[in-house]
C-alpha cells in the first residue's frame, strides 16, 4: 500500500491520505457514512493518521477547528454525503468568521447519481459557498490531487479559512497516476506579505510623536505568529497593549504594558484607554462590533493605524488615516526598526492610576461562590500555564477577564459566530494537538449540553481534559440581557439541568461537584491529579452579571462597571 | 422599464475578469447577495483570453460601500480582476428584443419609429412588430418608452456590457497589466 510517495497509481482515498501525510496531519476527526465508506477504508491503510470518531459532525469541526487553533496548521475533519455535510455548517462559519484553517472532506453521492435526488443527496457545496473560503465538487480523478493539496495552501495562507472538498463516492475509488504537485500556485490569490514600505514610515513617524498611543492586537498577531515583534514594538516604543479576544495571550497579560482586553466586556481601563487615545495601532483585527462599540464614539480623537492581511478589512468599518495591507509578522518586523521610544510616560502613569482605581479584573470579595472564582482558581492551580478553551456566553467572557494570558495560542473561542457548543469538541481537539499540555474546557451549563455527546469520544479516547461547567442554572447571558433589557422577563433563560457529575460518570469519566471556594479548591486539586479526563460541575451564584459592559448602542467611553 | 426608484439610484459599473468554472457565477452572485448589494444587471460572456470569463456587474451605490464590494469580490479565489469602470469614459452596450403591438394599423408607424431609433425590424405579424436594438441602456430606455406608447408585448434584455475607451483606461490583454497598477496605486490593496 502505497503511503507518503508522491506518484504511482493510486485511488482517491490514497491521494487524499498522502496529501494529508504531506502536510503533516496526524488526526482526522469525523463520522462515516455511505457516501465516505471508500475514503474510510483507504484511511484504514494509514494508521499514522489518527482517526478521532465524533458523536456529531459538528463536534467533528470544532475539533478540527481546535486542532488547527492549537497547532497553528490545517485541521481536517470528515463527514459523509447529505445530513453529515449540513450537520458541518455550524463549525465551517465559524472557522470562517474565526480565520480558522479547516479542511472539510465530505463524501458526495456517486457522480452518476449527481442531482438526481439520491439518497443522503444534499448540494453540498452549494450549502457551503457562503461559509467557507473555497470549496469544490471534484468530478474528475485526475484532478484530485492539485485540488486536495489546493485546499491545504488556501485553508492555511493568507488569511485562513475553511476550504471544502466534497468528494462523490466513486472518485474516492476511482484511480490515477497523475501527480500531488509540490507547490501550489493560483493565479487571482496573491496574500500580502509585508505592508508597503512608504505606509509603514508614515505609521512610524505617527508612532514616534505620539503621546498617548495604544496598540490593539487581534488573532492576526496569533495566526502570523507576531508575538515576539509585537513585544518588540510596544517595550521599544512604550506603548500600552490592549488584546481583542482572539488577541488574547499574544501579549503577557502580566506585563507591565499589558491592559487586558477591550469591548463589550472588556477591562474599564482598557476601554477608557481606546477612548481617549491619541493614536491607535490595529493589527491583525477588524473592528468587530463587540470590540468597537458605537463606531460613532470610537476613539474620537485618535489617528488610526491599521495592519490586516485582509484588504476587505481596511475601512470596512472606520476610516483610517494609515492603511497597510500586509501580514502582522513581516510587517511589524519593518516597521520595528524605524521607531523610537516614544514620550508616552505622562499616558501610562495616567492609565496605571486609572487602573488601580477601576480594577476590572478583580473578582468581588465575597463568600460566594462566584463564576468568576472558579476561573482564578484554576488559573492558580495551573500556575497560569493551562490552555484554556470557552464556550459562548457570560462563561467565556470570564474565562478571558479571570484568568492571566501570559502564553499565545492558551485561549481559544469562537468570538466570532459564537456557537454555543464549541468549548468541548473544540478542547478536545486543542489537546490531541498538544498531548502534553494542560487543557481546561470552560463552559456553561447551557452550551455544554449543545455537544455533550462528545463526551463518548473524550471517554473513548480518554483525551485527558478538564471540563469545568459553569454551571448558574441559566442561559446566563441570555438572563442578564432580559434583566436589564426586558425588565427582567425572563423567557428561555433558565434551565433544568441533569446532574453533570453523574452524566460523566455514565459516559465513564470521573465526575466532581464544587458549590463552594473551598469545594472548588478541593475538586480541582483533585482534577490536575488525575492523569485522565474529569468533569467538574462548579455550581456558581446564579444571578451574577458578566461586567465591566458596554450596553448596546453605547460607546467605550460609557463602559458601565457594575 | 425602470421604475421610479430605479430611476433615482446611483449605480455602479464594473467588470470581473474570473476563472471559466462552474460555480463561478453563483458565487459572485451570493458575495453582493449577503453583503446587501442589489444587482441592477449582469452579463457573463467569454474574454479574449481562454479559460477567463468576463462579467459586466451594474450594482446599486458608489463610492466607499462600492469599494467594499470590489473587495470582498476580490476575496473569491476565481476572481482575478475587478475593475469599477463607473467614473471611465465607457461603451455601454445592450440588447433588446421587443415584440410591440401593431393593433390599429399601426405597424409603419411603429417601423418608422424604430428607424429613428437605429432599431431593426426582425419579425412582423398581423398585429405585431418585433424589433432589436443593441444601444446603450439609456437609448434602450427611450425606445421602451416610445414602444409602451403602441403596447409592449414582450421584451427581453441581455443586460448591459461594456468596454473603457482608450487603452489607457481600457481592459484589453495589452492594457490589463497598465491598469492593474493604477488600481493597486490608488489603494495599495490589489
């Protein structure tokens, strides 16, 4: 059986195997069905690759999706023809809104049978343009193996993204001689490297008269992997670094620099900072609405730089005064050397004070149990070191207000689509990535129960993660808003809940249970101690508000504290 | 015919240059669908060069939510070019067949006012005049508006393509790489 040579005359399932060789995937995560059954049988000729079974093909995404996040490089996952590829548009937006590298293979009926309403027949990648960055319906063998390694250089270059193959039956079978080529170029797709050399001096000379300058850094930072040069610019120069929440953990949240998050629920000082800054450096961000609050009120007096990969992101959103087009690593790398330490001391007292005055990240001193105990608890407990992976909701904005960043790529969520349910396939794939780490599923006990059945496969293949549930007994973001919003009608917000600890001890997996600091203290201890998956339900205070916020159609500047 | 509203928008005028897959249209198509631009027209023919179609897209709007369009046209990995042709000194083009109604004895009449038009007579019935006419949508318009006057009976148009005057502005094979540099100079983004 052939395995990772490059040509000979091999089947569809085979090329796509060695493709997946090449480019140095050793996991696949996935359901078989009707459709997929050749590819699942060339798959059983290459036990290098991993095969992860998913209880539902979205948990079979997002596990992908933390795979690709963890490593930096292209996840793949798998499903069959009909309800497997529509049950894979739920992770395949988010990888997309997310910029996450995912290579979807799906089976497709037989090509003869191609619109003719076959069993399990769904127009597959008609489902998918809108939510992925390419896709294909191969029709033709001898195609297969420029479009199989296609899709790993456009998942993973430029701006990455989802790209779908959708493979009919017979193509998987069907046979060629015809070659994986080496390199892949498409003409029309030209990523940018570094910005333009006459933009990246104007944004020097802005940066080095600056007097009240802030950096925001996004997941462009992570993906270009700019961490070190972003350090670079902002000790050089002396300039605060505010992260968005996929920038979370590109700067150490424990630095001196370091002012935490922005946006909706970010930090009081960080938003007040953006406000009132004189200049603002964008990398590797968009200016998303939940970071940015009213456009309209967004840092009135500051000059704004912006670095995106993306072109599409230049002035979608605010007006810039310099743009530059150009990926964060190489960029930053030029634009290092030409600036200076910059007067910005009278800024950073001024911030320091406001800081120590509104202490955003200090949870409230009470014996409560309060969900935003249970996240500095676990942070003590990992010596900040865990990797941390949030659901959607009040649970994932106090994983990333609680807990100090201080490595990249140690937080991960699906900020942008925001489906509840990502948390616990998602950590699952972040750990087989990184089999030696600590990894930490935080979620709330509504999205929990969203993918809940992955806990066959976290017990299957005993993936070693902790799974904390935060649980209030409510869709607690859902609850806040109808409090405030609706003056507090709750409808669907709250929830009866099975007890989590007995759920996971069903599926094999140790269950704990935490309704105090102490319990807390105790159960996690106890986790880290066992070399295995453990669930604990932490049942938090039930009616505590996810703050600082920023109320909708407000700006920064009116970030309410509590 | 245009309605009021239509008559009041602004529009757009631009050329795709895009890979000949299938596929292709849908998924120009959907980026202006979900991205909230209203199509007024679009035309798809083959370019001089092989294996590259070429896309005549009227959108509704201008300016800065037209260069959002053009960018995130871009983004679709089929598309190699997009050039905004609104502000270029252009050939406007479009074709229409309509069958007018000759009712009354009016078909010289109709046929004479054709002529006027540089239309031409391609069908004649009893009681009907078919008339095409290849002109610029405003002079299509025009001939609409004289031809409701007798009764339309059946129209159709192909949509409007078009071509820059001039080789500077023009989108031939010789110029494309001419052009290709003042869209990347005017905002660093090609």
């Amino acid at each position: 059986m052939s395995n990772d040579s490059k040509s000979g005359r091999r089947s569809g399932g085979q090329i796509i195997c060695d493709v997946l060789l090449q480019e140095g995937v050793n996991a696949i995560f996935g359901m078989p069905g009707g459709a997929s059954l050749p590819f699942y049988d060339a798959l059983y000729h290459y036990p290098q690759i991993r095969h992860y079974l998913a209880r539902h093909e979205q948990g079979a995404g997002f596990m992908a999706d933390g795979y690709a996040r963890a490593k930096n490089q292209v996840g793949v996952c798998t499903s069959t023809s009909g309800p497997g590829a529509t049950n894979f548009v739920t992770s395949m937006a988010s990888a997309q809104m997310d910029s996450v590298p995912v290579v979807y293979i799906t089976g497709q009926v037989a090509r003869e049978f191609i619109g003719t309403d076959a069993f399990q027949e769904t127009d597959a990648t008609g489902v998918s343009i809108p939510v992925t960055k390419q896709n294909y319906l191969v029709k033709d063998i001898d195609e297969l193996p420029r479009t199989v390694k296609e899709a790993f250089y456009l998942a993973k270059s430029g701006r990455p993204g989802p790209v779908h193959l959708d493979i009919p039956k017979d193509i998987f079978l069907a046979e060629t001689d015809a070659p994986i080529p080496d390199e892949i170029e498409v003409r029309g797709y030209q990523p940018a490297s570094a910005g333009d050399s006459g933009m990246i001096r104007r944004a020097a000379d802005l940066i080095n008269e600056a007097k009240k300058p802030v950096i925001i850094a996004g997941h462009g930072v992570a993906i270009s992997e700019a961490w070190d040069e972003l350090r670079v610019l902002a000790e050089k120069v002396n300039i605060p670094v505010i992260t968005t929440l996929h920038g979370v953990g590109c700067f150490p949240e424990t630095h001196p620099l370091s002012m935490g998050m922005l946006g909706m629920h970010g930090m009081y000082y960080a938003n007040i900072a953006v406000d009132q800054c004189d200049l603002l450096i964008g990398i590797g961000f968009r200016f998303d609405d939940r970071v940015t609050g009213r456009v309209s009120g967004f840092a009135p007096n500051a000059k704004i730089i912006h670095i995106d990969l993306d072109p599409a992101e230049i002035e979608k959103v605010v007006q810039t005064d310099v743009p530059i087009v150009g990926d964060a690593k190489a960029t930053l790398a030029q634009l290092n050397p030409i600036v200076g330490r910059a007067e910005t001391d009278t800024w950073l007292d001024y911030l320091s004070k406001l800081r120590s005055e509104h202490p955003s990240e200090t949870p409230p001193d009470t014996d409560q149990f309060l969900p935003q105990h249970m996240i500095r608890q676990i942070y003590k407990h990992s010596d900040g070191k865990a990797k941390v992976i949030a659901d959607v909701g009040q649970n994932q904005m106090w994983a990333s207000q609680n807990f100090f960043y201080d490595h990249p790529l140690s937080f991960f969520s699906a900020g942008g689509t925001g489906p509840m349910g990502y948390a616990l396939p998602a950590a699952m794939g972040v750990q087989v990535a990184c089999p030696d780490d600590e990894v930490w599923c935080v979620t709330g006990d509504g999205g929990f129960q969203i993918n809940i059945q992955e806990l066959a496969a976290v017990a299957e293949y005993k993936i070693p993660i902790k799974i904390g549930v935060m649980n209030n007994g409510h869709l607690g973001m859902i609850r806040q808003w109808q409090n405030r919003f609706y003056d507090g009608r709750l409808m669907g917000a709250e929830l009866a809940n099975p007890p989590f600890d007995k759920v996971a001890e069903a599926y094999g997996i140790p269950g704990l249970v935490a309704r105090t600091k102490d319990e807390a203290d105790e159960a996690i201890a106890k986790a880290r101690s066992i070399d295995g998956p453990v669930l604990i339900d932490f049942m938090v205070a039930e009616n505590e508000d996810c703050m600082p916020m920023v109320f909708p159609g407000a700006s920064l500047a009116e970030t309410v504290e509590a | 015919m245009l309605s009021q509203r239509e008559q009041s928008i602004q529009y757009s005028t631009m050329v795709l240059l895009v890979e000949d897959h299938p596929g292709v249209l849908t998924k120009v198509s959907m980026v202006l669908r979900r991205r909230g631009f209203n199509i007024a027209s679009l035309s798809v023919g083959h370019s001089e060069q092989p294996g590259v179609s070429r896309m005549t897209i009227v959108v509704e709007g201008t300016g800065p939510r037209i260069k959002q369009c053009e960018k995130q046209l871009y983004k679709l990995i089929e598309v190699l070019n997009v050039y905004d042709l609104t502000e270029y000194d252009r050939v406007d083009k479009e074709l229409a067949i309509v069958r007018i109604s000759g009712q009354g004895g009016k078909r010289a009449e109709i046929t004479s006012a054709a002529q006027a038009f540089d239309a031409e007579v391609v069908d004649l019935g009893k009681d009907y005049v078919t008339c095409q006419i290849t002109a610029s949508p405003y002079s299509i318009e025009r001939f609409l508006e004289m031809a409701s006057d007798f009764g339309i009976m059946e129209l159709t148009r192909t949509g409007v393509v078009t071509m820059a005057r001039g080789r500077k502005a023009g989108l031939g094979a010789q110029s494309v790489e001419q052009t290709e540099k003042e869209v990347t100079s005017q905002d660093g983004t090609l």
